[in-house]
C-alpha cells in the first residue's frame, strides 16, 4: 500500500479543489537593499522572472532564481534578502488550497519547497500575463484562474507523496471522493468503506482527522453544498429538500443552518 504516490493533479476532480486568495499580487522588484523578516497565516508562492534572491525558511536556506518557484507554507517564518544579481522580480501571491472546501491540500501532500519549472519557456508569458493583468486593489477572476494554473504546475513539479507513507493519506482523500459521487444514497458509504484496506474504526478516526467529518456526516455536508447550488438557482426551499432527499422540508432546513450557520431561504437567489 505505501506504494501509492498518484500526482493529486492527476486524480483529484478539478471541482473538489477551491482557492481563495487572501489578499491582491504583490509585484516583486527588488534591488540589492531588499530584504524582508515575517510569518503569515496564509501559504505563499514566489515565482522568479529576473534576478536572484536567499530565503530561510524557518532556518533552511534557498536561492531562488529565473524559471524557479519557492513555496512558504502557512505559518512558516521567512527571511528574504537579495543574491546580487540585478533586479529580483516576479510575483508573490498569498493563497490557501482547500479540498472539498474543508482540507488543506498541503496537509495531505509533501512537496519540495523550491522548484525549477520543465516547462519554463511556456510558463513564463503565462507569468508574466498573469502579472500584466491582475487588479491593483483587488482580486479578479480572470487572476484567480491564472494563478490557479500556475500553482498547479507548481504542484506537479514539486510533488514528492502523500503525506504518512503515501496510502494512508491517500485512501482518505480518494474515498472522500467516491463519497462525493454519489451524495443521495446513504448505503453509498458503507459500500466505498467496505472497499478500504483498513479496520473500520480506525479508517474512521482518521478520516475524520484529515476531512473534519466522519464519511457519513461528509457525504451529508455535501448534499448540503449541493443544496447551496440548487438555492442559488432560484429553486425553493421545499423543492431543494425533496431533490436531495430530504421529505421533510423543515428538517432540511434545520441541517442546512447547522452546516452552514444562516437559513437556507437566506440562501436563495433573490
């Protein structure tokens, strides 16, 4: 089982994958008396374009330079100063990965820190579009897309395993996949369970560590997310609750505000 070590761009569902980023693109370009000290909550991606710079990250040392990537986790604290070979210029951009919405990506996967990108000659107008475009101010979705490109080639070269020998980490996020297929038929979790190479019990700690639910309360916080789509659409109430399975409408809505904190009519498109 440790031998499993698929690529999460590879087999995770583009829809179970949600990015926020925290705040707008910083555009780097620094001379030979830059340097920077701090720890954020959030992770970070510097990419290189010009340039050269030394970072500690939490005491590790790394030089970035042209066509190379460093990634800070969350919470890790960073010293950055320049290496001395002209302008230091590329974009650094705070974000958080989340599957299904709930899981820190990087929690589940190890990656190395710094990377240079195979595909270098492509990437890099994309990079530099990607700056030429993003708002001053504030966030955009055409800037949002971009990055998430750019952090996904990110991933792929710097993928190494799933976290905790590879198959533990691994079998939870592919089962809270196959949970996530079929989100209407309760007997639908004891099936994929049945199909992990763990004890039940344990398998269901665990799962609940990574997810933050146990597999039948995932399975019921995603008919709830779908619930948000279908509100969001213009369907009522009652005809959400009776499209995902609910009979009793005022049940569903007492769930819905439990997962989600506000009434499900809150939710509706006005």
């Amino acid at each position: 089982m440790d031998g499993i070590v698929e690529n999460p761009i590879n087999v995770l569902p583009s829809g179970n994958l949600a990015l926020a980023l925290p705040r707008t693109l910083i555009r780097m370009h620094h001379d030979e008396k830059w340097h920077v000290d701090k720890r954020i909550d959030c992770h970070d991606l510097f990419i290189c374009l010009t340039g050269a710079a030394h970072y500690l990250l939490d005491e590790e040392p790394y030089t970035i330079a042209e066509g190379q990537a460093l990634f800070v986790p969350a919470g890790t604290r960073y010293r950055g100063r320049h290496a001395g070979r002209g302008l230091y210029t590329g974009p650094a951009q705070h974000f958080d990965l989340k599957l299904f919405n709930e899981v820190d990506l990087f929690s589940l996967i190890s990656v190395k820190p710094l990377v240079t990108f195979s595909r270098w000659k492509e990437i890099r107008p994309l990079v530099e579009f990607y700056m030429a475009v993003s708002p001053e101010e504030t966030n955009s979705l055409q800037q949002h897309y971009l990055f998430l490109t750019l952090l996904l080639e990110f991933i792929n070269e710097a993928f190494i395993g799933w976290k905790g020998g590879n198959s533990l980490p691994w079998h939870v996020a592919s089962t809270a996949i196959k949970i996530s297929d079929d989100i209407l038929d309760r007997d639908h979790v004891e099936r994929v369970l049945d199909r992990v190479p763990y004890s039940r019990d344990y398998f269901i700690r665990v799962f609940r560590q990574f997810i933050g639910y146990t597999p039948a309360r995932f399975q019921q916080y995603r008919r709830i997310e779908r619930a948000k789509d279908f509100l969001n659409t213009g369907r009522s109430v009652k005809d959400t609750a009776s499209l995902l399975g609910y009979a009793d409408p005022y049940y569903f809505s007492r769930l819905f505000k439990r997962y989600t904190g506000i009434a499900p009519r809150r939710a509706t498109r006005e």
